[in-house]
C-alpha cells in the first residue's frame, strides 16, 4: 500500500469517527482511563524514586548501621530471643575501627524519642520548641552519615565528649523558631531545664516527605547525653566504609568483629541487626513494586473495558456500512483495503484516548508536582512511549475480528444488504 492509500484511508477513517462522536467519545473512555492511571501512577514513582535514591546518597551510601534490634521491625512487643540480647556499648565502635580493615569510621550514638506527656523541650527566653529527636552522638558521627552536615558554628569534638561539656548543634528548624531574627551561634538555650551553648547549626533538611529530617534534631555530645539520660542503654553504631573498599567485604569483617566481641558461639546466631546502606532504597522497591501491580490491575480493566468498547463499535460499524463495504469491493477494493480501514479506524480510536489519557497524565503530574514539592512527580519519555504503545496495541487487538470480518464479507450479499 502506498502513502496515498494509507493518507485515504485514514481518513476516512476520521470521518467515520466524526459522524459518530458521542458514541466514539462514550467507547475511548475505557482507554483514556487505563493509560491517565497508568502515566499518573507511574511518573510519581518515577519521581519519587529519584528522589528516594538521591536521598539515600546524602544519607550516606557507605554507610552501615549495627543495632541490637531490627530496623524494620513491626510495631508491637519484640520475641523474645531479641528483647534478651546485649545492648551494644559505645566502645563497640572503637573496636570495630581497630580490627576492621575496610572501616573508615565507626562512631556510636543513642536517640532519646519523647513524644509523649513529658516531651523535651528546648528554651531561649519566651521561646521553646518540644517534639524533636534528642541524639547524644561522637566527633565521627558527622563523618559517618554526611546528612548531618554543620552549617554554622562547629561540629561537635573529642574535647566535648572527654568533658562531657553541655553544647548542642541545633537542626534549622529548630533554630528558626528560637532564633527567628538573631544568629543563634554562641547563645544559651535550656534543654530540659538544663543549660546547653549553641555550638552548630545544621544544614536545612526537612526529611523525607517534609517529614521529620535533620531540621528536627538536637545533637550532644554522647558523654553528657548519658550522664543526663542514664536510663536510655540503645546505643547503635554508625559504619562508614572507606572508598575503594568492597561492601561486601566490610559488612563480613564487621559480622565477624562483631560476633568475637559478643563472644557469640561458632554455630550461634547473630545477637545483633545490620542495616545495609540500601535498606531505604529495598522498602522502597518493596511499596513501589506493589504500587506498579495496583496500578496494572487498574489500567488492565479500564483497558479491557475500552477494547471491548472498541470491538463493539466496529462490528456494529461493519453492519452499518455493509452496503458501502459491497460498492468498494464492487469498483476493486481488496479484502487488504477494507480490512485495512476498520483496522486503522480502530487504532485511531484508540490512539485518540491514548493521547489524551497521556494528557490527563501529564497534567495530574504536574498539579502533584505544584501542590505537593515533596512529592516530585516526574513524566519520562519511557511511560509517554509505552501510553501509546498500550493504546495502538488495544486497538489493534481489538480491532483486527471486526476488520477481518469486514473484509471477508461477500461483496454481492453486501449490496442485496438493506
């Protein structure tokens, strides 16, 4: 078939299509409903899965952590065999940094989270600030996890944790509400009562989802966090591979050192969780990859709906024109050109809900994208490609029965057809 034919054809084909909006309209809603969930699912995993991968660099994608509990465990009392292990010891750190090789840093921290009656508070004058996560925390602690990244003032020292000395790097929002129009480096605030100097500020971090970040966080050195909170014994470790070193080859040296310093028995289990760098990244995968069935089950049936429509209107369209079929096969028409037209009437059909569900797409992307940063809907070429290749496939498929039953017609029962 020639352009020319090709060119004809199609457009008879939009013809047909015009003198039947409503019904064309009512049968392409199926397919702009697969292919708008389909594209607005997808470009906000799309997004957020950069943004979760970018998140996990500035978190520190060298970066290992050792507890004595798991770090995705569910909400609930622990099993037993957990809730009696040995609390890790700060000088768990140190010996890992000795005996490991492969190690760069190994510091120790330990969380207070108090989100209850009696929350921490922070004073500077009228001002205060509760609900923020209180973290005793090691001079290699901002080696380790480059998120805490100080913007002001210093990070904490050596000298700070040998003294147990009362300062405190403070995150940005934290400091805004009791600082809004001063600097904040150098002032006394009171951390539960207790006077702290200001040493740092952090670099702005809201967190993931604005949820709580680095902006939240009040650091202290790990000697006075234990002095003032001696009830608090979690204490978990924070790895940092060096560069060139092998993960792989880290994570078995840290097990090992591990299992020695707990004097766990040869064949025992392991009394202690690690957290790989990629842990963030493998639940997210996890929610994404039950995203992508949801939105599968979704499209597949607004797709099948639409095909079937599709299917219906041409073989009610091959009745229609059962008379025409008979003329253009009566002046040469091939059965290749008959069935070629309800072909293309049919993908054009769907090509047409096909755009425009790539349209509401686009357009569902960019309002998340407006209305809610933290979420950053992403519309890539490789989803625009398969929208239409979804679209076109329907089409085709749906339309090739009523296409070949067209072109099969006998062309003398055609035009006796009334």
């Amino acid at each position: 078939m020639t352009r020319a034919e090709f060119g004809e054809n199609l457009r008879v084909a939009l013809d047909t299509l015009a003198a039947r909006k409503v019904r064309s309209g009512l049968t392409i809603l199926g397919i702009v409903i697969g292919v708008t969930s389909v594209i607005s699912v997808a470009s906000i995993i799309d997004g957020l899965d950069g943004y979760i991968r970018a998140r996990v660099q500035t978190f520190g994608s060298r970066t290992f952590f050792v507890g004595r509990i798991p770090f995705s465990f569910r909400l609930g009392r622990l099993p037993e065999n957990i809730r009696v292990r040995k609390y890790l010891q700060p000088g768990d750190a140190a010996f890992l940094k000795e005996t490991c090789p492969s190690i760069a840093y190994a510091t120790a921290f330990m969380n207070r989270i108090n989100f209850g009656e009696q929350a921490d508070e922070i004073r500077f004058g009228a001002a205060h600030v509760e609900r923020f996560f209180l973290r005793g925390v090691e001079p290699d602690y901002f080696r380790a996890i480059a998120l805490f990244s100080v913007a002001q003032g210093r990070p904490i020292t050596r000298d700070d944790v040998e003294h147990a000395r009362p300062v405190v790097i403070i995150g940005q929002a934290i400091a805004d509400s009791l600082f809004p129009h001063i600097d904040a480096i150098g002032k006394t605030v009171r951390l539960n009562g207790r006077p702290y100097d200001v040493i740092g500020v952090f670099d702005k971090d809201p967190g993931l989802f604005g949820g709580f970040g680095v902006d939240q966080f009040a650091c202290i050195p790990l000697s006075n966090f234990h002095k003032n909170f001696p009830e608090i014994r979690e204490t978990t470790l924070a790895v940092a591979v060096q560069e060139g070193a092998d993960m792989n080859v880290a994570r078995n040296e840290v097990i090992e050192a591990m299992r020695r310093r707990r004097r766990v028995p040869h064949r025992g289990e392991n009394d202690f969780e690690i957290a790989d760098p990629e842990f963030l990244t493998n639940l997210w995968n996890q929610l994404t990859g039950a995203l992508a069935l949801l939105t599968g089950v979704i499209s597949s049936i607004g797709l099948l709906v639409g095909g079937i429509g599709v299917m219906n209107i041409m073989l009610i369209s091959v009745t229609e024109r059962t008379a025409e079929i008979g003329v253009r096969k009566a002046i040469g028409a091939r059965r290749s050109d008959i069935q070629l037209q309800f072909l293309l009437e049919a993908v054009t059909l769907t090509s047409i809900g096909g755009a425009i569900g790539i349209t509401l797409g686009a357009l569902f992307a960019a309002t998340v994208r407006a209305l809610v940063p933290s979420i950053p809907a992403t519309l890539s070429p490789l989803w625009v490609a398969l929208g239409v290749i979804m679209s076109v496939g329907v089409g085709l498929f749906f339309g090739y029965y009523p296409a070949r039953r067209a072109s099969l017609l006998d062309p003398i029962v055609c035009l006796r057809y009334e």
